[in-house]
C-alpha cells in the first residue's frame, strides 16, 4: 500500500475510533461538560506512535463535538485543545513514550474551562471547572491512555511510520 494511503487510512480509522468513543461517552452523559470523562480522549497518546494519529484526533473531536451537539465555538476550540495536545504529544514522543498523556490533559485544562464559561455560560467557579476538567482528563489520558499506550507499545505501533518496502 503506498505510503500517502496507509496516512489517511490510519488517520481515518483513528478518527472513526474517536467519535465512535465520544459517541459512547455521550450515552453515559460524559463527553460535555463541567464533569467530562470522554473514553475517546485515551486515543491522544497515538501520536506517540504514529503522526497519522494527529490529523485522525483532530477531524475525530470535530466530528464528535458537532454530532454530540456542542456549540461551534467549543467545536473550534475543542478541536484545537485535541490538536495542540496531539501535537505535543508527537513532539515528546522520543523522549518517553509514557509522557504521552501530559500535553493532551494540560491542552484540555488550559482551553476547555474558558470554553465551559463563555460558551455554556457555566456558572461554576472557574477554578472548579479547570480541576474537575483536570481530573477527566487524567482518568481518560493518564489511565485509560496509559493502557493504550501500554498495547500500542506491545503491539509494535511505533513502527507504522517506519518506511516499508513496495511490492
């Protein structure tokens, strides 16, 4: 498969896990909000393995957040926070591989409480919002983003970037 393909048919496949995942997060009223813990938010560590991941995790949020109904300014930086982070995740990802999660979860915190208050008009207190943003974070990034680093690592996805040979 010529390399131009494999990109986009990975990118794609890790978008359609991305809303498929937020769309399951929905259902149990966690994708949005003051209190989110979205299971597709795992998914940001794939950067850390393969750089299709960055374009995936990007179209994946704004897909996700237009069929979950968020507003178009959480659509625009939503989407922004998942792309900062992913590429910060890509950035660090010969550093250490299990630092993954940090850009994402730091993204989110420093983007998706503004949004919260000035899109949703949420009254709770600012510092709430970023702790509770925080800790869905870190649920969804630092744990659940550790096991899928974890078996991607196992399962050798670092090398999908790795020229192969055409037939």
């Amino acid at each position: 498969m010529r390399k131009d393909i494999r990109f986009i048919t990975y990118a794609a496949l890790v978008a359609a896990l991305y809303v498929a995942f937020t769309w399951l997060s929905n259902l149990f009223g966690l994708a949005s909000g003051v209190i989110q813990v979205r299971l597709s938010e795992a998914l940001t560590v794939l950067p850390a393995f393969f750089s299709a991941a960055i374009p995936g995790l990007t179209v994946g949020c704004v897909l996700a957040n237009i069929l979950t109904g968020c507003a178009m300014w959480d659509v625009v930086f939503g989407s922004l926070a998942t792309l900062l982070g992913a590429l910060g995740t890509f950035l660090l990802r010969k550093k250490n591989k299990f630092l993954a999660p940090l850009p994402p979860i730091i993204a989110n915190t420093l983007i998706v409480p503004p949004v919260l208050r000035f899109v949703y008009g949420a009254e709770d207190a600012y510092w709430f919002m970023t702790l509770t943003v925080c800790a869905g974070e870190i649920i969804s990034c630092g744990i659940i983003g550790m096991i899928v680093c974890y078996a991607a690592q196992r399962a050798g996805l670092d090398k999908l970037d790795s020229p192969k040979k055409e037939n």
